[in-house]
C-alpha cells in the first residue's frame, strides 16, 4: 500500500463526517505506479491519524488543501462505475456508495 495519496472533490463535509465513503485515490508513491488510481470505500481522518497513509484533498479545479488528512481503505473497488458516458463523475461515486 501506498503511503501518500491524492483524490479530487466537489464537497469535502462528504468524505469527512468520518463515515465510509467512495473515492478514486491517486498513489503518489514514486516508482513505477506513481499517479496509478484505485477507487475505494475509505475512512477519512482530519486531523491525520498515526499509522494510515496520508491524503492530500484538491478541488475538481487542482487546487490543494493545505491541510493534509489520513484515509483507511476498508475495500478495493473494481476499476469502474456504472454510468453514461460524459455523465457526472461525482454522481456515479455517490450511487456507488448507495
């Protein structure tokens, strides 16, 4: 597992009410899957927690949060999401949580 990740979102009082949420996490570890994406059913923590891997939060514009949280991956998600081409990907991650 990656120790450092990344993961665009519209409204971040989704992801941290502390309850399992959908994400797609980009890996910043260097090396050869550096930018690899997962999508996840994750925890997210504000302020980080010790021992999970920290998470840095950019608006869907790439504008990064300055202050960092921790995720916990509970589960792997397959690859992709039900849903139409050029549809809303915010909305296929929440019918994924669903």
């Amino acid at each position: 597992m990656a120790n450092e990740y990344e993961t665009f979102l519209r409204d971040t009082s989704r992801v941290l009410s502390g309850r399992e949420c959908v994400l797609t996490l980009r890996d910043l570890t260097p090396g050869r899957s550096k930018y690899r994406g997962i999508n996840v059913r994750a925890v997210v923590s504000r302020p980080p927690l010790v021992g999970e891997a920290t998470l840095w939060i950019r608006s869907v514009v790439g504008l990064k949060d300055p202050e960092p949280c921790s995720v916990r991956i509970v589960e792997e998600l397959p690859e992709t999401f039900d849903g139409l081409p050029y549809s809303d990907y915010f909305s296929a991650l929440e019918r994924a949580e669903g």
